[in-house]
C-alpha cells in the first residue's frame, strides 16, 4: 500500500510498514509541515492512504468535502504500538481503506466510516 505518514505519527513506524512491504512516506523528514489541507492533498494527488494522529483530517474530509484516498486516525496509542495496529488494520480492512473510508483504531476499537471521496 502506498502510505503518508503525518509528522505526529512515531518515525520508527516507516521502517515498521516499509518492511512490511509497503511504500511509506514519513512528513516528519520533510524540512517544513505543510498544514493539514495540503497534507491531505499532498496525500490525495500522490493516491496514498493518510495515517495521522490528529481529528482534524477527518473533519476536513467529512464537513468540508476535501479528497481523500484513505484516513487511518491512530487514537490513544504508544509509539510502539502505532505499527502493530497499523499493519491489524491493513490485514483486516485493506478494502475499505482503499476505497476511502476513514478509519480510527486503538488498541482495542476499530470504527470505520465508509465512502468514497476520491
């Protein structure tokens, strides 16, 4: 999967999803952040799934109708937990991710909302 990583996200989970196999992108090595509307864009013209720590990507494509191709929020978790959950999520809600749907998981809770923004 092609994957942005926002720069709340810990760096060690790129070296995490890469040896899983997947394309990752990590803002926390770019020389500026960007904002959260060209993130998203950024994310959205490149066709990678966004994976943030941060409410604010949701409302951004939920209220304001932004593109999207894919919102993974990882909601309460350590560093060292953020890879782990990722890759659960990836085994087992590849499809809804790719077709758009927001995502928010912790350790224990999962909740999806479904729809394509693309």
């Amino acid at each position: 999967m092609k994957l942005l990583l926002d720069t709340c996200v810990w760096g060690g989970v790129k070296s995490g999803l890469e040896s899983a196999g997947h394309d990752v992108v990590w803002l926390g090595e770019w020389e500026q952040d960007p904002g959260d509307e060209e993130i998203l864009a950024i994310a959205h013209r490149s066709e990678r799934i966004l994976i943030t720590l941060d409410k604010d990507f949701g409302e951004l494509a939920i209220v304001k109708g932004a593109p999207h191709c894919g919102i993974l929020r990882l909601v309460n978790l350590s560093g060292r937990q953020q890879t782990a959950v990722c890759l659960r999520v990836f085994e087992l809600y590849r499809d809804e991710l790719m077709t758009g749907a927001i995502v928010a998981a912790g350790l224990d809770r999962v909740r999806i909302r479904s729809f394509n923004e693309t």
